[in-house]
C-alpha cells in the first residue's frame, strides 16, 4: 500500500481521477468474480453478511473518492503521511463501538504528537496553497471513513471470508463509482497513457483485490485498533517513492511532520505497553 498513493497519481493522468478510480474498482471487481467462480465460492447474502457488504462498500467509495480528489493537489508521499494518522481515529471508534480499551496515559501523548504532525502538515499546505489544503483536508476526511468502516465491519462480526468480504464490497461501492463518473465527468479517456493504463490495472489486482483481501482479513483476526497499524509502516517508505519516481520534493516541514506522526504512532501504540 505504499504504492498505491503514486500509482493513483498516474492513474488519473490524461483520463480524470474519476475513470481512474471507476476503472480501477469495476477491473477489480471483475477480477473477485473471477476468483469467486474459479475458487467455487459463493457470496453469502444473509443480512448479518449484506451488512459487511454494504459497511465495507460505503467506506472503500468514501476513502477512495478523497484519496483520489485529493492526488491532484498534493504530493503521493503526504497522502500516506496524513494516512499514519489512521490508528488514533482507529482507537477513538474502537473505543466507542467495540468496548477495547484505548485512551491509556501513553496512548493520549501519542494521539497529541500525531495531530501535532498533522497540523504542521496542514499549515504548510495552507502557506503553498489553498488548494492543497483542501487535499490534506480530502485525506483527512478519507482517514475517517475508513477507520469508521474498519470498527463497524469488526462490529457486525460476519465471519466472512477476505474475498468474499472484498467482492461483496466492490458490489456496493462500484455502481456507486461508476454513477459518480457518469453524473460529474461521463468523459472516457481517449488517450490513455502506458503509465497510466498500467497503474489501473496494478491498482486494481494489487490495491484492490490482493490489498482488500488481506485487509479483511485481518479485521476478522485482529482487533480494530491493531489492524490500524498498517498505515504506520507506509509513510517513510512513500515519501521515499514519491521522491524518487515522481520528482516530488521534501521539505523540511513535511519531515518534521512525518517525524512527529510517526513518533506520535509509536508511542500510541507501543508506548508503556508494559505499564498501561
């Protein structure tokens, strides 16, 4: 996943970040079916699993539809940095939903160092642009719906399979894409690019497929708030991609930032784990 905020960004190249992000979840789609069919399984449609679906549905159109507005206007390696900031909000609705135990002394100091990161970020972005702000902003609102979605799909607690889960997701959230393109673009990409038709596709097959499955998996595994780990691991690595494929910069406020997230996540997580 610390490839994906790049690959969006060229995904959206000579085509919109709308039928970047539509072609990307109806390939995805496709592709779950496809497994579904060839693996002989089939999609359970009690109401407890229609639950999950549509959970997991409305939070993978919600995160992605920001991710994606949000890559035009800021670097690929800030999206996953604002992305780090997953496992604080994470925890606050683990807390509240799920009952698991959270606001400890350590974990408080590191929700405060990561929301410090966060608004040096932010005040840097204001300072260059307002339309970058709006990006972190789009990013933060993305972070929000997919921590939600995460705890309540813990919530329902269908005991569904990763890609049954990932394919009754797509069900939901890909018509949905596909009527957001048509209502507010509707324009097909006549000149697609190599990079950008690659990146379609790589998203689709590993950001969507393989990514989700995993990740639902984990949430049938793990608890809530340790599943939130994942984005901690990201952001270095694609401040590090970005910089290096895409020519983005590094300033050293974005650095600072990263530096008080991460730390932040650090201590929220692992922080005076042998005394909380």
């Amino acid at each position: 996943w610390s490839t994906t905020p790049l690959a969006i960004k060229w995904s959206s190249m000579g085509a919109g970040f709308l039928f970047g992000v539509t072609s990307r979840m109806v390939i995805g789609l496709l592709l779950c079916v496809l497994i579904m069919v060839m693996t002989g399984r089939r999609l359970r449609l009690d109401g407890v699993a229609l639950q999950t679906y549509v959970a997991a549905g409305l939070g993978v159109w919600a995160t992605m539809m920001c991710v994606y507005w949000a890559a035009l206007y800021i670097p690929s390696g800030l999206i996953s940095v604002v992305f780090g900031i997953t496992p604080v909000f994470t925890g606050f609705f683990a807390s509240t939903l799920l009952g698991e135990q959270v606001f400890t002394r350590y974990k408080i100091i590191g929700m405060a160092m990561s929301l410090l990161g966060l608004l040096l970020i932010f005040r840097h972005s204001l300072n260059v642009g307002i339309t970058a702000g709006f990006g972190v902003v789009s990013v933060f609102t993305g972070v929000l719906a997919q921590s939600s979605s995460a705890v309540i799909i813990k919530r329902i607690r269908a005991g569904i399979a990763g890609i049954e889960t990932t394919t009754g997701a797509l069900l939901v959230s890909a018509p949905m894409f596909v009527v957001s393109w048509w209502l507010f673009d509707g324009a097909w990409a006549e000149q697609l690019g190599h990079r950008a038709t690659w990146s379609i596709l790589y998203l689709a097959a590993f950001g969507s497929v393989i990514g989700f499955i995993g990740y639902y998996y984990l949430i049938n595994q793990w608890p809530a708030s340790r599943v939130a780990l994942i984005p901690l691991v990201t952001p270095v690595l694609a401040l590090l991609i970005g910089y290096l494929f895409n020519a983005e910069t590094i300033g050293m406020t974005e650095i600072a930032g990263a530096v008080l997230i991460l730390a932040g996540l650090w201590a929220y997580e692992f922080g005076g784990r042998n005394r909380d």
